[in-house]
C-alpha cells in the first residue's frame, strides 16, 4: 500500500523543515522495490515557496486542496519565522481542523507546532517544539504539554519534532513505524544520520551548548572540550580563568545555568557514549569509567541513565550498527 504524505510550506517556513522530512519519505521509495509514498507539497498558492532561507520550493497543491487528496495517511506542517503569520489564516486553520479527523498522522516540524496549537489541534496533547520556542508554546497555549528536552513526540496520535534536523529523527521514526527498523535503517545510512537519537536527550550537545555567547568563560570551555578526560577540578578551572572558585561558579549559573563541575561531567559522559558507539572500543564500563574520570561502573551506568534515559548497555545495542554504518559512509563519500 502506497502512503500519500503531504507537507504544508509557506512563505518564509524552514527549508529543512521542508526538505529533510521529504528526503527521508523519498530514500524509503528509493530503497524500496516499490514506492511506499506519494509525496505532495501544498502551500497557499501552488507554485515557488520562497523559504526563509531565500530557496525556492515547488507547491503542486493549495491547502485548500487538501480535501481532493483523501485518503491522506500523514500530514506535516513545517516550522519557520513565516508560521506566526500562518497561524493568523483563518482559512488556512479552517482547512487544517476540516482534514485533520480524516488524516491518520498530523503533525509539526520546529515551530510548526504553533500553526496546530493555534487550530487547536494540540489541546490536551504532549509536544515539543524549538528549544527556542518552547517557553514561548508553553504559555500562549496552556493546553499544550510542552517538553522541550524531546527531539520528537507522539500524542493522540499528534506528532511534534524539535528544531530543523529533528524533522528528520521524526520522518525517520514514521518509516520505521511502516515498515521496520531494517528500511529505516537502510534511509539513516543512505543520509549518513543516526536511525535514532537517545530518547530523552537535550536538542543540542554540550558542544553546541558551549558554542553559544558564553562570555567569559569561552577560553576555559575551550579547554575543557579540548580534552575532558584530564583531572580538572574547581580549583584548577578556577585559576586557569584567574578568578576565585565562588566567582566561578556564578559565571557558570550565569552564562550556561549549571555548575563547573556538572558541565564538566557532561563533557565526559558524551565522550564514554561516543565509545560505547564505536566498534573499534570494546572497553568495559569500569575502563570507561576510569578513562573519562567518571567513578566506576555503577556510577557510569546511573549517570548515562539519568541523562541519556536509557542504560549504557541497551544504548550500545540500539545504536552502535547505525553508527558504525553511517561512519563508513560517511568516509565513503570523503
């Protein structure tokens, strides 16, 4: 059975929104002996969307047309700074609560999520959206149980990813949930992207996270990411910064609201999950644990459980082959 996807872009939405999903639904026909999607993409007129990025895209359909493309198995609604405007369409919110019984998937990219909070779509369901935005949902639309930590959400059979690549993560995700784990599987090789990320996990790695105005303390962050495993301690952070280890915790609360020490375990705990991700480590956890100054075993196991929402060893099952696939891949194409 052939699944008919359509995807709603505007003036100004997120080409990845747009493009990332479309991708993932296309590598699965390509992989596939037959196609397994019908792809649509619907807009306010047909013809060029201009996305914020200043890339055109191509509309076949008007939204109002939605109605002519029943049965309509999944329909995804892309985020983007053009959304504020859309959710002030009372035609376009019209449509959207007109198809959205007859449609078995309806869901968001990003910021889409504030489109269907404004149709009222989303009342009474679990979301995510942007890590930028999610206060932001939260508040206008105290229906909504926004969890900003998840990259993707189902509820009442609602579907909400997090920021731009989550896109991806969820399309990747509806795959899987149509025909298993092995073609899902198949697509994340094919665009060199992990299967799934660990459930539960911030929208961006401490890396990223560091990458931000972090004011003064850039020139210590450096260093902490340069190489986490050696033995710094408050004292230590603290003189490489010249600066009083009381003064340094307030700089850390301040410019990345948490504490010296536990973003230096962070940092730690991402390089043991990169380990235990490699085929080419087959450390034990105690050795990990002693080589990333993490305590030992139990305590590796109750960290990475704590912020990775899975523990170290079903996390190595699930995910070490998509890695291990996706890494010679992307050295192929180097």
């Amino acid at each position: 059975m052939t699944r008919h996807v359509a995807l709603f872009a505007y003036p100004d939405c997120q080409l990845l929104d747009v493009s990332g999903p479309w991708q993932v639904f296309a590598s699965a026909n390509e992989l596939s002996p037959k196609p397994l999607y019908q792809l649509t993409l619907v807009a306010d007129a047909a013809g060029p969307v201009t996305t914020n990025g200043g890339l055109a895209v191509h509309a076949t359909h008007t939204f109002h047309q939605l109605h002519q493309l029943q049965p309509l198995d999944t329909l995804l609604v892309a985020g983007g700074s053009g959304v504020m405007q859309q959710r002030n369409s009372v035609a376009v919110k019209k449509v959207l609560c007109e198809v959205a019984p007859n449609v078995r998937r309806l869901g968001s990219i990003c910021s889409g999520a504030f489109l269907l909070a404004a149709a009222g779509l989303l009342d009474g369901c679990r979301v995510t959206t942007h890590w930028r935005h999610a206060q932001q949902l939260a508040e206008e639309y105290p229906a909504l149980s926004v969890e900003p930590e998840a990259l993707y959400v189902e509820s009442n059979s609602r579907y909400t990813s997090a920021g731009v690549t989550a896109g991806i993560d969820l399309a990747l995700s509806l795959v899987e949930a149509d025909h298993g784990a092995e073609l899902a599987g198949r697509v994340a090789r094919e665009l060199v992207v992990f299967l799934q990320r660990p459930g539960g996990q911030s929208q961006f790695s401490e890396v990223l996270r560091s990458q931000q105005e972090a004011g003064p303390l850039r020139r210590l962050l450096d260093q902490l990411h340069a190489d986490p495993s050696v033995d710094h301690g408050l004292e230590s952070m603290a003189e490489l910064m010249a600066v009083s280890p009381r003064h340094l915790t307030r700089l850390f609360r301040r410019h990345l609201n948490t504490t010296p020490g536990a973003y230096l375990t962070q940092l730690r705990l991402e390089q043991a999950r990169l380990a235990l991700l490699s085929e080419r480590e087959s450390l034990s956890l105690e050795r990990l644990a002693q080589r990333w100054r993490l305590g030992g075993a139990e305590q590796l196991r109750r960290q990475f459980q704590r912020h990775y929402g899975v523990s170290p060893s079903v996390y190595r099952q699930r995910f070490a082959s998509s890695y291990a696939a996706s890494s010679q891949e992307s050295v192929l194409c180097l």
